[in-house]
C-alpha cells in the first residue's frame, strides 16, 4: 500500500499529458527529427510513453486508473505494422500522426523492443486483469516484435538495444513457447557480455542517458530471470554500470562527469539525482528539488562495496578507462612504408575539489557527445565547460578530435571527415567530399551558474 501512495505520487505530473479521447499520452515535437517526417510544433500522440504509462497505472490498483491503462494498451496495440511484406513488420511508430507507410524518414527499428517491453509486462504481471482475448492479442504483437528483432540482430556495440531485444527475445520464447527464440536471446546475452568484459566498458561509453537505460533492462532481468548462468552475467553487468558511474561522479559539484559517448546535457539532471537518492536509500541525499520517495518501477539499488565511492571523496584523483579495445584486424595501408593501425579508446578524469577535467583520446564532435568537458561548482549550481565545433550553428559530428591529456591540461587537435556525418554520424553523410556552410566555427562554451565565471584566455608574451 505504501508502495502505491507513492506511485501514484509519481503519476501525478503526467495527468496533464493524458487525451482521454485520444486514450494516450500527448506531446508537442520539439524539432523535426531524422526518424520523423513531421516538423517542430505539432501536437502527436506518444506511443512509448504512453505504454510505459500504462504499466504504471495498471500497478495502482485502482479501478479507475487500471481502466485507464487498459485502454492505452489496446489503443497502441494495433498500432504495429503486421504485413510480412514489408521490411519494418512487427514496428510500431513514434506517433500515430507519423504513421510508418509512405514516408520519408527512416523507420526506428528500436520501437519493435521499446514497445514490446511495457507489453511483456502486461502478460507477467497483469494477464488476469487484461483478460484472455487481449492476452493473445499481446502475444501475436510480441512474437512479431521478437521475429523482428531477431532478423536485425543488433550487435553488441549498440548497448541498450542489444540487451532490450535480448530481454525482450528471452521472454517471448518463453511465454510464447519457442525454445528457438530463448536459445537466441541467450546466446546474444553471452555475446554481448563477452564483448562488454573484453572492450571494459560499454559502446555508448560513460553515458548518462544510455548507462542508465541499459541499467534499466539489466534490473529487468534481474526481476525475471532465473537461470542461474545467465543471472550471473546480469548481476556483474550491473554491478560494472555502478562502479562506473561511481568513480566518474565529482562529489562537490554533484556532477557525473566526462567524458560521454551518448547524453543530451551537459549537466546532471534532477532524476539523476533521485536515482542515486533511492538506489542509495536515502544514504546519498543531495540538495535539489527532486522527488524523494522510491521510484516503485525501477527499484534501482546500488551494490554496497559501491556506496563509499559516492559518499567518502577522494580528491585529487585521476581516473583512466579503456573504453573501447581496438581490432587488430583493422589495418589501413597508405602505402607500403605507412601503415595505419586501429588505437584504443581511452577516456581520462582528473578530479580536484575544485574542478574535474575529462577527455578522451579520439572521439567526434557530434551532439550527443562531449569529448572535451570540465565541471566545477556545487550541487545547487554547477558549472560546465565543453567544447563544441558548429557548422551552421549545429555541432558537427564529421568533426574528429584527438586529445592528450596529463592532469590539468589538454592538448586537443581536429580534423575532418571527409565522408562523415552532418548533423548524425551516419544518417546525413557528407557528399564527394563538398560541404555548403555559412559559418564554422569552433566554440568553447560555458554554461551552468555562469554568474560568477569569468574566462580568462592566456596569450604568450612575444619572445
């Protein structure tokens, strides 16, 4: 009952998102996005968010929420795409307004796991309630999903996903009785914990975003799988993404710090805070305005080797992780005395009481990364330092940065791909070696509590 109070606590900021007609959660689309033909402004239904607000509902126990859940999930569910034909069968869409035949954007093949997981848990946990009709109904969806998952088979330098479809395959062969499809996702389970313990860290290195979304569906397993084996490899896949975050957090600003692969802030954000507050129980209590009661569907613990490395800082410290071993197979020959081979990802955190200084090695300069980035401050008002390359007021991702780092000072060098991304590293790629700009530049940027920062840039005297 206590546990209900405070989930329904939680529910209470998405009241305001609800369309009872629409019976799913409604947004406004920020910008025009690479997996969407619609532009910025439009008010869409959200097919994801609105699942995984069912979910919640339906753990409620109450009539008139539970009904509420139900609904959504039978308005998304016809959603999905089931024409074997077709190369995205088994997908559902972002939006029901952005529907995925004839369009333009790429279809996001991810919706085929993030929309089978709230799915899964209608079976496990609510099948009575939900009924038998819709119980089969959910399942044909599942195994679509899953046959669609298993013919991309993601491989595991895509994290979150590898381990999403892994959860997601495990359990349809499961419910759904086919063996062939549990054997599959174990086996990809073992691949991607293979590679994980050889390269020492994630592909997504050091993310906030992404860590903590593969966190999410490794305490997934956590809750649901039983082979002991395979509840190994979970439990010490989980136990690595704490010890990560842990020795990469900069107690006196309150910062997880850099550098990142994968985030959309420069700056830790309120939940992140209330994660450490619940998975600690209330042992790490920073200042903030932030819920502070248990987060009742992702009951998060950290391991209790791990707490001390987040309460008792260690300061001056200076932290290096291999984040990505390279191929030796990988070889480019310029010519027969010059021969390129792959170099070894290697991220570096130089953490004082003062500030915290990060780098990596050789990363790119798109959006979503921060190869370069400092933190300094407190709790309540942080600070950050990154740097950013622009092209047309946008960051850059064919940009290539390569950094040398001792403790307090970077030494850092660009250059250009002539064949990468645009604004993505993959999806907009640079064409026959031609750029159009009206402006490029590279921008050191600071942001945070800036009131009290100044920067003051050095200039050699001339000898």
């Amino acid at each position: 009952p206590e546990e209900i109070v405070f989930l329904k606590k939680d529910l209470e900021v998405k009241e305001p998102e609800y369309d009872p007609e629409a019976k799913m959660l409604f947004t406004i689309t920020k910008e025009k996005h690479y997996h969407s033909d619609l532009d910025g402004g439009v008010i869409v239904h959200q097919t994801r968010e609105s699942l995984e607000y069912a979910i919640a509902l339906l753990k409620t126990e109450d009539k008139t929420l539970m009904k509420r859940g139900l609904d959504i999930v039978k308005t998304v569910l016809p959603m999905q795409e089931k024409d074997s034909s077709l190369p995205y069968c088994g997908i559902w869409p972002y939006y029901p307004e952005d529907p995925l035949k004839d369009r333009s954007a790429a279809v996001d093949y991810n919706w085929a796991d993030f929309i089978a997981v709230p799915l899964i848990d209608v079976i496990i946990n609510h099948s009575d309630y939900a009924g038998e009709a819709l119980v089969n109904d959910i399942k044909d969806a599942l195994v679509l999903a899953a046959r669609a998952i298993k013919k991309r088979d993601v491989q595991p330098d895509y994290t979150n996903i590898c381990i999403m479809g892994a959860y997601v395959c495990y359990i349809v062969g499961d419910i759904c009785d086919m063996p062939e499809m549990t054997d599959y996702a174990q086996k990809r389970l073992k691949n991607f914990y293979d590679y994980t313990i050889y390269n020492k860290s994630f592909t997504e290195y050091n993310s906030p975003t992404y860590t903590i979304v593969a966190m999410d569906e490794l305490l997934r397993m956590k809750q649901t799988i039983v082979n002991p084996q395979d509840k190994k490899i979970v439990d010490e896949l989980y136990h690595m993404s704490w010890d990560l975050i842990a020795r990469h957090y900069h107690q006196p600003s309150g910062q997880w710090c850099g550098p990142y692969l994968r985030t959309y802030s420069s700056l830790a954000q309120p939940k992140f805070y209330r994660l450490l507050y619940n998975a600690s129980n209330g042992v790490i209590n920073l200042p903030g305005d932030y819920l502070r009661i248990p987060n009742v569907i992702q009951p998060h613990e950290i391991p209790s080797d791990i707490i001390p490395k987040f309460t008792e800082s260690t300061l001056p410290r200076t932290e290096i992780d291999t984040f990505l071993v390279a191929n030796p197979d990988v070889r480019i020959e310029i010519d027969k005395n010059n021969v390129v081979e792959g170099k070894d990802i290697v991220g570096k955190l130089y953490a004082t009481p003062s500030f915290a200084l990060a780098s990596v090695n050789q990363g790119y300069m798109w959006n979503q990364t921060r190869p370069l980035i400092a933190h300094w401050g407190t709790v309540e008002k942080p600070n950050y330092l990154q740097v950013r390359f622009l092209h047309d007021g946008y960051d850059f991702s064919a940009i290539n940065i390569f950094c040398a780092q001792d403790s307090t000072n970077v030494l850092a060098t660009f250059n250009i791909a002539k064949d990468g991304g645009d604004t993505h590293p993959n999806l907009d790629k640079i064409q026959d070696a031609q750029l159009q700009a009206k402006d490029i530049r590279l921008r050191i940027e600071i942001g945070g509590d800036v009131s009290k920062t100044k920067l003051n840039i050095q200039k050699k005297k001339n000898s």
